[in-house]
C-alpha cells in the first residue's frame, strides 16, 4: 500500500513538473521531449489504477505518434518561438484576470459537485466481471456488442487515407524514373545507328 | 451480433463492400476509370435502395439497439440514396469538362451516402457521431476536390474547421447528456425522461448543445456561415451533392434525435427550433436579394428552405414531420432540377455562375428556361406547383400546434423569398442575352431535368405518392 501511494505521488508530481517544463521551456524541442516525460508518468498513473490497455495505448499512440509527429513538425517548421513569446509579461495581467475568474467559477461548480453514492464503487472496478484483465474485458465488448461501432471507425480512417492521398498526391511529369524492365529489353538497333558519312558532308 | 442484425443492416453493408470494390476498380482499371466508377456507384445506390426496401420489415433495431430501421428510416435512406444518384448522374460531364475526373469522386460519394444512411439508422448517441463523422470526412474532401483552385481549397478547408468544431459541440452536449442520464441509447434516454418532473439544468445545456450542432450540420442561422462560402467555392456538382444529400440526412436526424430520445422534454427545445427556424427563414430570404453569383444565392436559398423544414419541426407532432418529410421530398426534386440547370450553363466551354448570365434564356434555350422557371415558380412557393404544398403542410402543423406568430412570419419570409426567385425568371424571359449560353445540354441532364421537371408541375395530380408513405413514416417516428 505504501509503495503504491508513493509511486503515485512520483508520477503525479512529474506528471505537472514535466507538464509545467513543456510550457515554460524556451527550446520547442525540449518542451516536446517534456510532453513525452508527461505521457509516460501519466500512463504510469493508469496502471495504478489498474487500466493497463489505457496506459499501452497511451504509450503506443500519443508517445510513439503524436510526440514523434509534433517533433518533426516543431523541427521541420522554423517558427520562431522567441517571438511568440515577446509581450508575455505585457498579457499577463489580463490572462491572470481571466484566469483567476474562471478558477473562483470552478470552485463555485466544484463546491456544489455531488457524486453519486455508488460512483465511487463504479470508479474502483475496473473490469466488470473481474476475474479476467482489463483488455481482455474491452476486447470481448468492441468485438462483439460493438462491432458496429467497430467496423464504421475503420471506414472513417479509410475515408481519412482516401482523403489525404486525393489532396495531396500528385503525379508528376517530366520526371526521369529509371526503368530496368525497359533498359535491359532494349536492343542493339534501338540504340545504335549506323551511318555511312561521306567525307567533309556531316549528318 | 446475429444473422438477423447483419441483415437489417443489408443495404448498408452492401454499399460500404461496394465503396471498397469501387476503389479496387478505380485502382486497377486501364485507362481513366471516372465514368466506369461513377456508373457503377449509381448502380450500387439503387441496389442498395432495392436492398433496403426488399429487407423492411416493419421497425427493427439491431446491435443491441445501435442501430434503427423503420418506415421514418426508410423513407429518408431513399430519399438520400436518390439525391447522391441523381447528383452523381449530372456531375459526369463537369467533372470530365473541369479535369477533376478522377475515381475518387465516386467512391466519396459511395461513403458518405453511406455514412448519411447510418446517421439516419442511428439508434444511439455513439453510432450517430460515427455516421456523422463519416458522411463529413468525406464532404470535406469532396469540397475541397479541385485542388489545385485556391477556392476549392479554401472551402474545403473552411467547411472542415467549422465542422469540426460543430463535431466537438456535439460530443461536448453527448458526454453532458450521458452524464445525467447515464446511457447514450436512444430507448433508454427516452425511458429515463419519460416519466421525470423536469429534467436537470446539465441535461438542457446537453441538448442544446446537440441541437447547436446538429443545426450547424443542416445550416440553420445562427450556425450558417459557412454555408455560402462552401457552396460558392466548391465545384458546382458538389454544391450540388452538398444541397440535397447531406442536408435531408441532416433534416432526418435532426428530426429522430429531438422526436425519439428527446421526445418528452418538447417544451426545453420547441423554443430553439422555433427561434432558428425563424432567423433561417429570414436571412434565407433577404440575404439573397443581394447576390449576384447563383450558387450563392442558392446557399441562402437552401438556408430559407432549412427554416421552412424546421417549422414543420417545431410543431412537435406526427402533421408537423409529416409536413417536414414532404418538404424535403419536394425540395430534393426542385434543388437537383435547378442545380442541373445551373450545371448547363456554360458560355464558349467555360462554366459560368453569374446570376446575368442568365439574361435572355428563353431565347437561346427556351425548353431550359422553361424548366428552369418551374423549379423557380415551385421553389416560391405559387400554387399548383409542388413546392406549394411543401410550404402548406408545414404551415398547416404550426397552426395546428398553435405556433401562429411562426407561421405568418414564414408566410412573410416567402414572399420576399418569392422577389428574387421571380427576379430570375424576368432576367430569362425579360431581358436581352448578353452572351448565348452554351447548346446543346448533355443526354443525362435531359433526363434528370425532365425528370424532375415533371414531379415538381405534376406533384398536384398524384400527391398520395409521398403524402401516404410520409405519415406512415412520421406515425413510426412516434410511435417507437
């Protein structure tokens, strides 16, 4: 029980220092490298709570995806951050305002927030039969109620493939691609001519 | 899942196998494979209307109540299948003429009927989004499909922020619903509000926030604005395909989300519709009157008729969705004829979209200017053409459901609607040509304007054809 609430408070308080170093970092880069820190803490903190297909698809998804994609583009794009940032001491009173009112209105929410009796019991199992793990759990849902469900998601990502290759594919022309097929069929006398030139006349 | 569940959900397995055949056919076809494509596509939405007639079999739910048929179901599916067809069916020559034939045309409007259709089959909250999502990924695409002109471009990528950002207001009103009632089943929303004294403040902010985003997706002032700019930037035919299909999937579910789960709170949401349906009559009416490109002026025009839909919405009763379904069948005939119409107008080979080069159509082609001056009649809304009637059973459920100040405004709004509807036919038949408009008109848009042309004048002889198929569909809107 100890280890798990200190290994709690280890990934919680990465998981915010990590989330803090991604906003105030100066070098883009370190701050995407941050985002991943964050990611990996928070998939710990799924585990923990015993939802470990969330914590893989976290990992596989945002870190191995969405991180590796924001890298290249914070790379491939030469924005210049320096810049965005000028003027940050200058907003900062208005967007503290607004921020501090949005916080006393959340507190206000929050204060009158009750939950359901039972929601805490709901929250705690995380497999509804219990005996088998929770991927599994969500394996037989999406395979069998859900299949519906299912099957239109993959056409939605096919749409999405079909889409971004009619936008953005283009055959180009006039480019030399090296044809083997075509160079090794060729004969002599496509290649060569032979002609008799007479003297002092040029082709 | 069982075998009774894939077949009620047959017409809908059958085009999403189609869309994938079509894109194997489009891959490994010789030649340019556009035409053979968009052939086959509307084959396989007759098949598939064929196929959902052929399994109905009264109201059916299927993936433990997913997913929805019944005869409201029905009626609109085909509704949609016939506008993507028709649709697809006049856009074959411009998109050969404009060189944006490429396959992928046809295989978008494969999957985004498709996803249409699962918006209207939607029996719960999830299956909607996911239909939803499907039919709008493809819209985006499809607007955006003349790439290489920045308009396109530029609609394209308009209609995708704002839609998604329509897409995150739904899910946000979704997840408040959920929360309160604790399921996003249809049946189940509608058994946890039936019996309840009022409803708790999180879950009207939750619907309101459906309806805000459902009335982005069917354009209804306040969330228009990206109507007339994605109607003039795209290419025609999608402008088109964008003015009936998507908008009567849109009407429908619009209509099942706020009938079926939400049955019961009509008092929480009668006001909102009736609010935009006002401001969408009003801005469809005299917005227009300023416009000069004809697409555009067709964007505020759908926008007008979106309000005159949504009255028949805001009545809450079986007349008043029953007056909704005819409207939206007349409206889908009177859109595809003018869109055909607009989609033959061309001067020296080059599509032109000003509203003056129409001037002296009834000279240079007068069957066209005829036709044309129908769908505009019609589109007025003059007796005894079909549009007439459309207006007048929407009016009639107001009145019936006491919403008088509703419908004289709607009455008002139409006949300032009616100024620029009737401003295009003295243009053609009051003043003189500047430049001929091109001749002759493709064999296929003979048809879809005869067509159509025929159902809007003959509506009048024969109105049992829609108005029987429609209350039975509103009765089984009603009674499940």
């Amino acid at each position: 029980m100890i280890i798990e609430t200190i290994a709690f408070y280890l990934f919680a308080f990465i998981t915010i220092a990590s989330a803090v170093m991604v906003i105030s970092s100066k070098n883009p880069v370190h701050s995407v490298l941050f985002l991943i820190l964050a990611f990996f803490n928070s998939a710990g903190l799924f585990i923990l709570m015993g939802a470990e297909f969330l914590a893989m698809i976290l990992i596989v998804v945002y870190v191995g995806a969405v991180a590796v994609l924001f890298l290249f583009v914070v790379m491939m794009l030469d924005v210049n951050f320096a810049e965005l940032r000028a003027g940050f001491l200058q907003y900062l009173p208005i967007g503290g305002l607004i921020g501090l009112i949005l916080l006393i209105e959340l507190i206000f929410i929050l204060s009158a927030w009750v939950l359901a009796p039972e929601a805490e019991t709901v929250a705690r199992a995380p497999v509804p039969g219990g005996d088998i793990s929770n991927t599994d759990a969500l394996g037989r849902l999406i395979y069998t109620d859900y299949a519906y469900l299912f099957q239109a998601a993959g056409l939605i990502l096919l749409v999405a493939m079909i889409g971004a290759i009619v936008l953005t594919l283009r055959e180009r022309v006039g480019v030399r691609k090296q044809k083997i097929a075509d160079q090794i069929a060729r004969k002599r006398e496509e290649a060569v001519a032979v002609r008799k030139v007479g003297t002092g006349e040029g082709i | 899942m069982t075998s009774t569940d894939l077949i009620v959900a047959l017409p809908e397995i059958f085009l999403a196998v189609m869309g994938m055949a079509l894109l194997m056919v489009g891959v490994f076809a010789r030649g340019n494979p556009s035409r053979l494509v968009n052939y086959l596509a509307v084959i396989s939405f007759a098949i598939a209307g064929i196929l959902a007639v052929a399994t109905f079999d009264g109201s059916q739910s299927a993936f433990g109540g997913l997913f929805r048929v019944d005869s409201f179901g029905l009626f609109m599916k085909l509704l949609v299948l016939l506008g993507s067809a028709l649709t697809l069916i006049v856009s074959q020559d411009f998109i050969e003429r404009e060189q944006m034939a490429r396959f992928e045309y046809g295989v978008l409007f494969v999957f985004a009927t498709l996803g249409m259709m699962m918006m209207i089959s939607a029996g719960d909250l999830i299956s909607l989004y996911l239909g939803l999502e499907l039919q709008s990924l493809c819209l985006y695409v499809i607007a955006a499909f003349r790439r290489d002109t920045a308009r396109s471009s530029e609609a394209g990528l308009k209609y995708f922020v704002l839609g998604a950002l329509s897409s995150g207001l739904f899910l946000y009103g979704a997840s408040m619903v959920y929360g309160f009632a604790g399921t996003t089943s249809f049946a189940g929303l509608a058994t946890e509000f039936a019996g309840e004294g009022g409803p708790a403040v999180g879950l009207i902010v939750g619907i309101v926030f459906i309806a805000a985003a459902l009335a982005f997706k069917v354009s209804a002032v306040p969330f228009h604005m990206w109507t007339p700019d994605v109607y003039e930037g795209a290419p025609t035919p999608v402008t088109a395909f964008f003015a009936v299909a998507p908008k009567i999937a849109a009407i429908a579910l619009f209509t099942r989300v706020l009938i079926e789960p939400f049955g019961d709170l009509v008092a929480q949401w009668q006001q909102i519709i009736v609010v935009t349906s006002i401001l969408s009559m009003a801005l469809g009416a005299f917005a227009a009157l300023v416009q000069t490109n004809i697409k555009r002026l067709m964007a505020y025009s759908s926008i007008g008729h979106v309000g005159y839909a949504l009255v028949g919405l805001a009545a809450g009763s079986q007349d008043g969705v029953r007056g909704l379904i005819v409207y939206m069948s007349i409206y889908l005939a009177m859109n595809v004829g003018t869109f055909a119409c607009i989609l033959c107008m061309r001067v020296n080979g080059r599509a032109v979209e000003g509203i003056r080069d129409l001037a002296g159509l009834s000279k240079t082609n007068p069957m066209m200017a005829l036709v044309l001056a129908i769908f505009m009649f019609s589109m007025a809304g003059i007796p005894p053409l079909a549009g007439f009637f459309g207006k007048l059973f929407v009016f009639q459920a107001a009145l019936e459901a006491e919403l008088y100040t509703l419908a004289v405004i709607g009455v008002l709004t139409s006949v300032v609607a009616a100024f620029y509807y009737l401003r295009i036919i003295k243009l053609m038949y009051f003043d003189d040509p500047v430049e001929k408009l091109d001749r002759p008109i493709g064999r296929d848009m003979v048809v879809v304007l005869g067509a159509t042309g025929l159902f809007t004048t003959l509506f009048f002889v024969f109105p049992a054809l829609i108005l029987d198929p429609a209350a039975q569909a509103a009765r089984s809107l009603f009674a499940g």
